[in-house]
C-alpha cells in the first residue's frame, strides 16, 4: 500500500464503516439534511467510480467538478481517485469565456456539474474538443436554451456497482488544483498524491507526529475514536475546503458540509451538531458570524467549538477579539498556505498590527533570494519557499513552471509568491503578496498590513488597499472601505488620523472610496484587481 489517498481512504473505510462520515445539510432554512456513514460514502463513492470508467474515462485523464457544494462533490472527488481519474475543481462562478478556457487548460475529459449552471455549460462544453462526458447533478435550470445532453447523477450512480475491484494505484497519481491567485488566468497545481498527502493533509495528523506508514492511519482512526466534527464553510471548488474535508476523513472523522454559507445556518449546525473545528477564510466569513451571535441568534450554544481556523485570507486582530469576547473558549488559527504549497505554518500568539503576521513555519519552509534561491539573512527580505513534498508543476504552463519551482541539490522547492523576512529564531514575518505591493515613492506598501490597521477602525466593516497612480510618488495608497451597518460616512481625515498611531506614514492611505460592498470570492478571498479599479476610477486615474 502506497500513500494514495484512495488507499488511504478505504483503509479508514475498513477501519471504521459504521462511524458517521458526512453530513449535508441543502439548502439553508429547509432541513434538508442527508447522512452517510464511512461505509455508505465508500459505496457511494464506488458507484460513480464505476460509471466513469464504464463510460470509457481513462487512468489519467481528467473531470471536472462544476459544482455546489454537497455530497455530489465529495463523493465524486473519491470516485474520481478510486479510479485513477484526476479531479479538477472548476470556479462555478466563471463566465462563458472563463470556462472555455479552464475546460480546455486542464484538459478536461468529464465534467460533473450542477443543474443550475446548464445555461454556462452548453456555452462552453462544445468549444472543448476533449470534453466526451458529461453529468449532471439535478435538475437541469436551462431557460434560454436546452441543457447539454448528460446523464443525470441519479442514472450515473444507480449504473455503477457499490464494490470496489479496482486495479492497483499509485502515490504518483495526481491531483489537480486549479489556483486563480490575484492576477491572470487560472493555473492547475499538479500534486502527486503522496505529496499532497503530507504537505495538505498534515501526514494524516496536521498538529502532531506525521504517519510513518500508509497502513498507520487506519490504525489511529481505529485507536483513536470519534467526537470531533470537521467543518469546512467554504466552497468545495477551492482547494483549502476540500483539503480539510480530506483530513477529517483521515481522522476517521464526520465531515459537515452546507451547500452555501449561511451566517445563520452555519451558527445553528454548530450548535445543534456540536460541531468542533470550523474552518472559514477571513473576516469575510467571521464577521458575519458575530454580526448574527449579536443579532438575532444572540446566546446560540457555541461551546463545543474548539477551534476556528481561517487560511487564504487573514481574520484581522480586532474581528477576531470581537468572536473571543463571544465565545470565549475557542481557540482562533490564523493558517499560512497556498494551493502550491499546502500548509506551511500557523500564526504565533503575537502576531498583529504592531508585529506584522509573524507565522511558526515548518522546517521545510524557508525566506530565500528569488534569484539566488539562497536563504536570506534574518531581517531581510526575500520570498517564501518549501521544499520536499511540493507539486510538479502547473499543468500545461512550462514557463510559469519554471518561474515557480526549482531544484537545489536533491529537492525539489516550489517559489511563492509572497514576500517575508525571517529573524533569528526562525519566525517568518509574512509581509504580503509581491504583485500587490504597492511602491510609493521608492518605499513598498503590502495592503494587508494597512488592511488590518483599517479593519480596527469603529466604523469599518471591511476594507481592500490598492495602489493608484501618482505624479509625484509614482503610486499612492487607496483604501476601499465598506461601513458597518448603520454608519453614514467616514472622512479620510478620520481614516489617516487613526492609521497614524498604527502604521508609518507612508503607508497612511491618501485615497479613500467608500463601497456599499467589497466584492470577494464565494470563500473570502481579496479581489484586488477590483479594488484597484474601483479606486482608479474614482479618483480619475
């Protein structure tokens, strides 16, 4: 038995097949809810396995996942590695265009996709000329135009048979995240299994001691019992939700997932569920929760949280005293990774305006010189880097492969995109994302530094920083801010006399747009791009 997450999976399967593996919970405010246990998911799973490979999908090639979240999903992603067919997530926010080009980017063979977007689908299907199946889950909402001709998910998985028998794998099979990042057209992250098994998965114990066998994780799932709710909030289409899905599957755990997030629905699952572990990205999805435990689900039963853990975007230190003050014993993670890296380390307790977002790394993590790819001296700053378990590269991107990972002696490293410094002791101080960084006059400003300052203000419910143009200093710093609820206006004067006492004065915004909303991703993340529009339109650059 190879570390291949299949494997893996049935070992905890055979482990464990009675323990609840999955709760749904469909459209918020309905009840409906459906239950699985590890047993029911592996047959499940192994149903649409065997639809897929009836339908002549290959070792290898590749399906898209165009959907909400749900069972669906999950249960696909598994049928998919069962049977050696790679899953891709697809954004179901994308447009036609978009689409066309992520169908045909990743090489897309099969699509699995939610009824709801049939209108996008046969818009975009026919323009990729590998795409030979399609299914879909639920009705098809189709209006304009009559949908794709696919197979109904109920067909496909009453087709395929609920046993396994299926040929050997491999810890080189793949799996595919596909990244938009700030800028450009999305990238597929090639992982081999086992690498993303240890650099995503934690090894199959994220906070403790990595497995030293494959055969050892369904040893502990069967030592070490149940009573711990995993719940990923986000959507499944990004890489983070479903890497947490995947732990707690490795823990022999139940998983909760909602098709959409709900602030108040979410708050009531935790409560009726006892739900442990919740992961959110940002104050984007935290706010919302406090906004609810002040408002209408004000004295909700939130005491089994144990922890609350936010990657892809940072839960400021002023939200997060906010949620502490509300639930005081739950423990609040700010996580640090990518798609390319998997996890790379966790916020230390000082972390925060006065510090900056100082991360405990692993020790495959390191700040390096992007040419040189040496390690950089502490206090200088340089580019975050992990090495060993890290993915191939992007998929069909040579070039921005090479711009990205790179081999010193023996490893293999992968180059991120954000820059860092790192003192003495090892913490790594994460000073923001390169291609935002905004230069002002020669000095460099990283807007989640002024974002956090931002966010501490009274009156402030969200804010993005983008850079403006500038005669004189060449960029300037804009902030775009959206007011709490009730809040009729906020000068910049008031803006930058409350940044003064907490940032240098070059990084003080000297712009400001006030918006009736930020505009982010289905899970949280920053839309710089728009805020840069936003921000150069209204101030006429």
């Amino acid at each position: 038995m190879e570390y291949n997450l299949a494997d893996l999976f049935e070992s905890v399967v055979d482990a464990v097949p009675d323990r609840e593996a999955l709760l749904y919970v469909d459209h918020p405010g309905t009840g409906a809810e459906r239950r699985l246990t590890y047993a029911e998911l592996d047959a499940a799973a192994n149903r649409i396995a065997h639809h897929l490979i009836d339908a002549g999908i290959r070792p290898g090639e590749h399906l898209g996942l165009h959907l909400y979240n749900g069972v669906e999903y999950l249960q696909t992603v598994l049928g998919a590695l069962k049977a050696r067919i790679v899953p891709v997530n697809v954004n179901y926010r994308y447009v036609e265009e978009e689409l066309v080009y992520l169908y045909r980017d990743a090489d897309l063979a099969a699509l699995v996709f939610d009824g709801e977007f049939d209108e996008r689908v046969v818009a975009a299907a026919p323009q990729a000329p590998g795409l030979r199946h399609l299914v879909r889950v639920g009705p098809s909402a189709a209006t304009a135009a009559p949908g794709p001709s696919a197979v109904p998910f109920t067909e496909a998985e009453a087709s395929g048979s609920p046993d396994r028998g299926f040929a050997p794998r491999s810890a080189d099979d793949q799996f595919i995240i596909y990244t938009g990042g700030t800028t450009g057209m999305p990238k597929g992250v090639m992982w081999r299994q086992e690498d993303l098994f240890f650099s995503g998965l934690g090894g199959g114990a994220p906070t403790g001691e990595p497995v030293k066998t494959p055969q050892e994780l369904a040893e502990r799932v069967a030592a070490g019992g149940d009573g711990i709710t995993f719940f990923p909030t986000p959507p499944l289409m990004h890489g983070t939700s479903t890497l947490t899905a995947f732990i707690g599957f490795n823990f022999g755990q139940r998983v909760v997932v909602h098709r959409k997030f709900v602030p108040a629905e979410v708050l009531r699952t935790i409560e009726k569920e006892k739900v442990t572990s919740v992961s959110l990205v940002g104050d984007a999805m935290l706010r919302p929760l406090i906004d609810c435990l002040k408002g209408a689900l004000r004295g909700t039963d939130c005491s089994s949280l144990f922890s609350v853990s936010s990657s892809g975007a940072i839960m400021s230190d002023s939200v997060r005293a906010e949620f502490q003050e509300l639930v005081p014993t739950v423990m609040l993670l700010n996580n640090f990774g990518s798609s390319e890296s998997g996890f790379n380390g966790t916020a230390t307790a000082d972390s925060g305006p006065e510090k900056g977002f100082r991360v405990q790394v692993n020790a495959r993590t390191a700040v390096v010189d992007p040419v040189t790819y040496e390690p950089v001296a502490p206090g200088e700053p340089g580019r975050i880097a992990q090495r060993g378990h890290v993915p191939l590269g992007y998929y069909n991107d040579p070039a921005k492969t090479a711009d990205t990972f790179f081999r010193r002696g023996d490893e293999r490293w992968v180059l991120l995109g954000d820059m860092a410094t790192v003192d003495a002791d090892g913490i790594v101080t994460v000073l923001g994302r390169g291609s935002q960084c905004i230069n002002t006059g020669g000095e460099k400003v990283y807007p989640e530094e002024v974002e956090q300052a931002l966010k501490s203000h009274a009156d402030v419910y969200d804010a993005l920083v983008a850079g403006v143009p500038d005669e004189r200093w060449g960029n300037r710093v804009a902030a775009v801010v959206q007011l709490r609820e009730g809040v009729a206006a906020l000068t910049l004067e008031a803006v930058q006399a409350h940044c003064r006492t907490r940032l240098a004065g070059y990084k003080i915004p000297r712009a400001l747009v006030l918006a009736d909303r930020i505009q982010r991703s289905p899970s949280g993340k920053a839309d710089y791009r728009w805020a840069k529009a936003v921000a150069a339109e209204a101030h006429g650059s």
